[in-house]
C-alpha cells in the first residue's frame, strides 16, 4: 500500500515580512522560515522570526502575520 505526502496549499502573500526560502510545493513535514521586516513583529510574538510547518492534514501549522511595532511616547529633554 502506498500512502502519498500530503501537501500543503502556495504560501500566503506576507505583507512587511518574507519567507525564507525558494520552494513553491510543500509536503507534510516541509518546514519554512518566516521573517518580518525591519520594525515589525510577528502577531502576538516579540520576535521577528517562527517556523511554520506542514502538517500531515495538509495544513500549515499556523499563519503568521507581521505588524509594526507600537510607537511608545519618547521624551527629550
């Protein structure tokens, strides 16, 4: 009996990040990098980098997001 690799859907676009690598087909237990640009964060993280998975139902593990970080009130003296 021969079982095939599920495979997971095309990488979402990812606005203000990117991911880390070459590929265009993804098959459960493919791994990909994700990095946020320069001033942003993944959502819900204080980093700029995960890895996301594929998953042996054909999904990605989960879907990342990068947003800017929150400018905090600088006083100058």
């Amino acid at each position: 009996m021969s079982v095939s690799a599920k495979q997971c859907p095309s990488l979402p676009p990812l606005a203000n990040g990117q991911y880390l690598t070459k590929d265009t087909v993804f098959h459960y237990n493919d791994s990909v990098e994700v990095h946020c640009n320069d001033g942003y964060f993944l959502t819900g993280r204080s980093s700029t980098d995960a890895t996301i998975e594929c998953q042996d139902n054909g999904r990605w593990n989960e879907t990342l997001t990068c947003q800017g970080m929150e400018s905090s009130t600088v006083t100058t003296s």
